[in-house]
C-alpha cells in the first residue's frame, strides 16, 4: 500500500465510506477468496456491485501506473530474467 492509494481511496467518498461499512468490507474480503462468486453474489444489490467494481478500478489503475513506473525505471525483469529464476542458471 502506498501513499498515493491511501489518499486516493481516502479522497473518494464512496470508497472511504464503504470502507469503514463491515457489509462492504465483509464483501471485499469474499472478493479476495473468489472474485467471480463475490461478483455474482453481488451483482443484484447494487451499493455493493458498484463500490466493489470502484475499488477494482481504482486498484487496477494503482498497479498499472505502478508498472509503468517500474518500467520508465528499468526496474521490471524481462522475460528472459524471470524465465531464468524459475529453472536456474
């Protein structure tokens, strides 16, 4: 978790207050478990479809930019160096 999602989440009044609301957070963690059993279960109460779809972009757009960072860096291995450590030298 960074500073620049916690302010993010923290700035956006439907995240933070489904944040601190143990229906949304109970949701949340039955995201984690089975992501397409939660979204299922959830899609006919639509508070909790439309927060948890929310917080997938917000946290898909975290990763993302926090990819592009690593690339502009040169710090993201290729594909050579994964496939590498995963059989040894």
């Amino acid at each position: 978790v960074t500073e620049s999602l916690l302010q993010k989440v923290a700035g956006n009044p439907r995240l933070a207050a489904g944040l601190s609301n143990p229906r949304f957070t109970a949701a949340l963690q039955e995201l984690q478990k089975n992501p397409r059993e939660a979204m299922a279960k959830f899609k006919n109460q639509p508070e909790i479809a439309d927060f948890l779809h929310e917080f997938c972009g917000v946290m898909g757009e975290h990763f993302t930019k926090m990819g592009e960072e690593q690339d502009q860096k040169g710090n993201a291995p290729d594909a050579h160096q994964i496939s590498r450590s995963k059989i040894g030298p």
